[in-house]
C-alpha cells in the first residue's frame, strides 16, 4: 500500500512531515512529525491509523470496529491500549485505506456509547503480530 499521490512526506532535519492539501481544506490538523528514521511502510501505517480517547468502558471492541467502520472505512487492525496514569479507555484503530482518515477524524467530539470520544492522529503503527516464515515454523516441528 502506499499514499495517494496527493500526500507527501518530506524529510526537514530529523522528522519526517507528511503534507495532505484536502486535511487542511477540509478543517482538520496537519498530521503530527514522525522520526525521520521512519520507514515508507510504517509511515503509511501510521497515516491510516487514529487513536480513540475516552471510549465508553461498557463498550465491546467489535462495537468500536462496528462504528468506525460504518462512519469512515474498513477497519483493518485494532488494539485496545494502555496508558500509565490514564483511566479512560483508548484504542488504536487502522483502516485499510488512507481515504479512511478524513472521516474518521470528523468522528471527534462524537457521542460513543455514554461518552463522548476524542479522535487523534496516531504516531505509532499498532504492533502487529510477526508471521513466521516458513523455515521458522519447519524448525520448531523438528
């Protein structure tokens, strides 16, 4: 996967900024720097990925998915988070496609369940689970 052709990232010191024209004429924030170490992959990861604050704790993650899904794009990847100090509920939510974003951030300041949710910008892909190769698994049968 990669970026529509409209969103580019430029490299300015040691961040990397990713510039898309139709987030600042739609209203919404700029994305947030990445370190310029960064690779092509997980920036494009991370552009199609949001985090939900303040998510009803009665609420299921399927209801979650359910909501996003219906209201910005297909859910590809989610990961309910912890945060040292913070008792409200947040998770991370990656859509499958970039086109995702606009909507979902639009989702800010809504009602979810009993609360109403905070909607960001991620600065990290959620950490998926590592396929293993072949030879890996052939070794661990013998």
């Amino acid at each position: 996967l990669v970026l529509p052709s409209h969103v580019t990232n430029n490299i300015e010191g040691d961040v990397v900024n990713t510039s898309d024209p139709g987030l600042e004429e739609s209203g919404l924030p700029p994305f947030p720097a990445l370190p310029a170490d960064t690779d092509e992959k997980t920036i494009e990861e991370i552009r199609r990925t949001i985090v939900v604050i303040d998510i009803d704790p009665t609420l299921s993650a399927n209801a979650v998915i359910e909501y996003f899904g219906k209201s910005a794009g297909e859910v590809k990847y989610f990961r309910w988070c912890t945060k040292e100090g913070e008792d409200r509920k947040i998770a991370m939510v990656e859509f499958s496609d970039y086109g995702a974003i606009m909507p979902a951030m639009r989702l800010n300041d809504t009602v979810l369940g009993e609360r109403t949710i905070k909607v960001y910008y991620s600065t990290q892909a959620i950490t998926k689970p590592q396929a293993k190769s072949n030879e890996a698994a052939q070794k661990e049968i013998e």
